[in-house]
C-alpha cells in the first residue's frame, strides 16, 4: 500500500505535535505547505512556523536536554 505524500507529511506533522506538547510546546503554524504537495511529483515541506520568544526559549531547553543525552 502506498502512502501519499500529503497524508505521511500531515501524519509526521501530528506526531511532532503531540511530542512537542507532552513537553509543554505548542507551534501554532505547524502544518503540511500546500504548494509543496501540488506539484506533478509532490515532495512536502512541513512548515514550522512562527512562534513567540517564550515559545523559542522552551523549544531550545528541550532539543539542548535532548543532545545531553
């Protein structure tokens, strides 16, 4: 079975979402870009948006706990 690139991107999308908010992070742009999944040999781009300083400083302590490991 074939998966389409569009439902494996939204897919991948969900699951960083639900990791990001066990730890208390929520990127309000993330999503699939349409544009990239309209073309002849769709290859999606995953758009991670634009979020607050609170938010930039939250997401950088958990990826640096994350490369300590």
């Amino acid at each position: 079975m074939t998966t389409e690139p569009h439902t494996e991107a939204r897919a991948a999308c969900d699951e960083l979402a639900a990791v990001l908010r066990q730890a208390g992070i929520v990127l309000p742009s993330l999503g699939v870009d349409p544009v990239s999944c309209a073309r002849p040999y769709p290859r999606p781009l995953v758009e991670l948006g634009r979020c607050n300083l609170e938010t930039v400083r939250r997401l950088t302590a958990v990826l640096g706990r994350g490369a300590d490991r």
